[in-house]
C-alpha cells in the first residue's frame, strides 16, 4: 500500500510534469509582461488601435452624413440633451422633497426633533459643489421607496407623498 | 485514477467541458430579490429586504466601474448579499448600469458627487435612517473614500474599503498606463465609451498562463475527476465576462489622476473644485487588502492608513486575490464573519 503511494503512476507523473511547466510558464508571463518594453509595446498597440477606430468612425459619419441619414452622433446628442433634462429633473425633485420635509417638520412634529435633524442637515453639508440640493437628508419613511424606477414602479403604489 | 480509466473518461469529460464553457452565459447571477429604489441616468440604486433585520444602520454596497455589481450576489448558498441579509442587515446597492457613448461626459465628480450623493440621499431617505454603513469595493471603494472625504461629518458613520487602489504607483497598471507611451487623450477621445472588452482584456493579460490556460486546465481536470464544478465555474465565468463601457471622461481621469499624477494621494485631487483630502476621513475604517492582489495590491492600500482622520482604524490583510478574496469558495466562512463582526459592533443607535 506505502509503496503504491510513494511510485505515482506514469500518467500522474506527466501530469505533474505538465503542472510544473505551466507554473513555470505562468512565472515567466508574468515577468514579461510586467517589463517597460511589454509596457511600451501595450501603449503603442492601444494607440493604433484607437487611431484605426477613430479613422473609421469619422469616415463612416463623414459618409452617413453625406447621406443626410441620422448617424450615431445625431443619436449621442439627443440622448445628452435627455440626461442633462434628467439631471435638472432630478434636482428639482431634490428640492421638492427637501421643501415637502420641511412642511412636514413644521406642521407634524415636535420642535426638539425638527432642530436635531435640521442639525443633522447642517452637518452633513453639500458635496455637491454645484449648487444642488444640500447633502442628504434622511426622511423616515419606513422603507417606502420614493418614486418610480426605470423597471420598478413606486413600491408603495401611491404618488409620492400620498 | 489508471491511465485507462483516464482514457475511458475523456471522451465523455471533453463533451462535458465545452457544454460548461458554452452554456457559461445561461448561469444565473444576482438572483437576490431587490426593490428598484432609485435611477438617475444609467445609474440604479437597489435594495435587498431582509426579513430578520436587527441592525438598524442600512449598508450601501458600492462596485467598480469596470465590472457589474452582481459579484456581491454571485449565486445562492455564495452570495454576500446574502450574507448580510442573514445578518440582519437592510441592504443597498449602487448599480452603475451600462455606460453608452451618451454617457462620455461623466467624469469622477459626476459618480461621486451626483450619482453616489445622491444614492447615499436615496438610501437614508428610504431606510429611514439618519447614517448608513458605505461598502466599496475595487474602484467602488476608492470613489467612496473620495465620498468620505468630501463629506467629513456626513452621513457616513462606517466606511469598509475592500481590495481599494489609493495609492497605485508601483502596481503593474502603473507600469502600464502611467507612462507616457500610453496615449490615454487620445484612447478617450477615439472611444467615448471604453469597451469593457479591452479593458478586461487588459486585466487577464496580467496573468495571462493563469487566466487563459490555467482556469480551463482546473476546470477540464475537476470534470475529468468526476467533480461538479458547473455551477461555481459558470457563475464566476460569466460575471468575469459582462464588463461594461467606462465613460471616456471618467477613464481619462481616473489614468491621469490615479496612474499618471498619482494625486488622490498625495493630497491634489480635486472634485467640482474641492480637494479630496483624504485626511478629511473621520469615519468608523475597515480596510481589506488582500495578499495576492495584483490588480490593487495591499503596498498600494495601506498608505491610507496614515493618512485618515479616523480614531477607529481597522486594517485586515488576508490572503487571496483581488476579487477571490470576497467571492471565493472559502470567502464565506473566512472574510466575510470577519467583516460582519466588525460591522456589528459599530451598528447599533
């Protein structure tokens, strides 16, 4: 039984074999590609294959255009005219809500809690830098989400606020 | 096993082989049930319920740029969100979607003060909750120490930084595109949208013996030993392969900025006109380095240590990869107790 164990079986020896070289193997990629020249050969592939890329895509807009047919740029512009909408959206809902908690302090709470959190607003500032909506205002809501996602729908099933 | 036996089970281990590579796309991951919570652009913020939730501090999971975030939901029995939904955690998680060529002109002020701003805003407003814990990992954890920094006294009251590039002048990335043989002006100005292709391309080619002979070896041998590795394989496989674009301006920065002038670091990175001084960080840190990252190796980690503001530092260096590391077979019973222990202790009210 030892000796069974000690011979391994010619077929496990190659696989050995084989486990060995391809260590080896892996050590010395890694090497290479871990040189200044693998680097630079890495930079000068990246550049001409950018270069090719940029060269088709204008010759194929130059040609669409020609066609007077909407190419992908005229796609691109439309689709950031709809972000920059979403962006200006979404910060007017930032500060509906912002003015809808303050309601909501003002009307329905305590005064003690309505300073502490105003507090915690104060603290927790506006990394924005843009003049967006203060920094996070935390609301308790119970875990109801606020409004409708792209594929989720508002959880609660009501318009926010209702 | 005899040479013949080998011989015999070849044949039928060959055919098995090329079904688990081919029908890699088809394995299910991120199978979690989660609530949309929040889009803004290409960007979805989701949350995943626990039902014997008993900390009342929500956790936002933040993931890199480069790959999707279903690595914290690989598949059912492995997955940390699931995990953490066992815990007793409330779970958020930030997906960064699938950039287009319409998305070029966001940069890293638009992911960390727009689009993780407000995921932050969106997570405590829905938790209820006036502080949240922020988990990030890869790039996800350094766009949250940027978040961190810009908003010391925020929300935030734990930051966890898993396998996090902070510092990564000597890592083989550096060697790569922190040169200037690297053209990367001219690489954003051809691709408005990086193709995620290349990019992960450009990971496997830092391992290549590893990534391109050795994994089918493993899995060919596991097959061949009679072994069901279908199921782990696949998951991996296929969340290996969905990488999506990286906006142009954002990838413009994050080379210059990180490979090229190294500023997060050295104190000169700045966002919408403010410095992201790192040295702002106040918060409660975990920091996790993994002992055979290669692609965010711990030397490239570890200056943060030094650098932060926080009286509560925890550094836990351990070994694994970059991502093997949390989603490796042994993540569940090694990392993952470990983080949920630290994230107990500093939950509670």
């Amino acid at each position: 039984m030892a000796d069974d164990r000690e011979s391994p079986t010619p077929a496990e020896q190659v696989a050995r074999l084989y486990e060995q070289a391809e260590s080896q193997a892996a050590k010395s990629s890694e090497r290479l590609v871990g040189s200044h020249g693998f680097a630079s050969l890495l930079g000068q592939l990246a550049e001409n294959t950018a270069a090719l890329t940029k060269l088709g895509n204008d010759g194929m807009d130059l040609v669409i255009r020609n066609l007077r047919v909407a190419g992908r740029r005229d796609v691109i512009r439309l689709a950031r005219q709809l972000a920059r909408t979403e962006d200006k959206l979404e910060r007017v809902l930032q500060e509906l809500e912002e003015v809808r908690d303050q309601l909501r302090d003002r009307d329905g709470q305590a005064p003690g809690a309505t300073s502490a959190r105003a507090s915690r607003r104060a603290r927790s500032g506006d990394a924005t830098g843009n003049g967006a909506p203060a920094g996070p205002s935390p609301a308790k809501r119970s875990g109801q989400s606020r409004r409708a996602g792209k594929d989720g729908g508002d959880q609660s099933g009501q318009p926010p606020g209702s | 096993m005899s040479a013949l036996d080998t011989l015999s089970r070849l044949p039928r281990a060959s055919v098995e082989f090329a079904n688990v590579i081919l029908t890699t796309p088809d394995a299910a991951i991120g199978r979690t049930p989660r609530d949309v919570i929040w889009t803004h652009r290409q960007t979805t913020l989701y949350r995943y319920r626990s039902t014997v939730r008993s900390h009342p501090l929500p956790v936002l999971l933040v993931f890199a740029l480069i790959n999707r975030p279903e690595i914290f939901d690989l598949r059912p029995g492995n997955s940390f969100i699931e995990f953490l939904l066992d815990e007793g955690y409330d779970v958020f998680l930030v997906d960064w979607g699938e950039p287009d060529e319409e998305d070029a002109d966001m940069g890293l002020a638009e992911f960390v003060c727009d689009e993780l701003h407000w995921a932050v805003r969106e997570t405590l407003r829905c938790a209820g909750e006036d502080e949240l814990t922020l988990l990030g990992w890869c790039i996800g954890g350094t766009l949250s120490a940027m978040y961190c920094a810009l908003n010391p006294g925020g929300p935030v009251r734990n930051a966890m930084l898993l396998t996090t590039p902070i510092d990564p002048s000597d890592s083989l990335y550096a060697r790569w595109v922190g040169g200037d043989q690297f053209d990367v002006d001219l690489i954003a100005e051809s691709y408005p949208a990086i193709p995620g292709a290349g990019i992960d391309w450009a990971n496997k080619l830092m391992k290549p013996v590893t990534n391109y002979v050795t994994t089918y070896r493993r899995l060919f041998q596991a097959i061949l030993e009679g072994r069901d590795p279908r199921e782990s394989y696949q998951a991996m496989a296929k969340w290996v392969a969905d990488n999506p674009p990286f906006p142009a301006r954002a990838y413009r920065e994050w080379i210059t900025w990180m490979y090229k002038e190294n500023r997060l670091v050295a104190g000169r990175l700045r966002l919408r006109n403010r410095r992201v001084d790192l040295s702002e960080i106040e918060q409660n840190l975990l920091v996790v380095t993994a002992g055979a990252d290669h692609i965010a190796p711990p030397g490239g980690t570890v200056p943060l240590l030094d650098l932060v503001a926080s009286e509560d530092v925890t550094h836990l260096d351990r070994p694994g990869g970059h991502i093997g590391l949390m989603a490796g077979s042994r993540a569940k019973h090694e990392i993952w107790p470990e983080l949920a222990d630290w994230l107990g202790e500093r939950s509670g009210r």
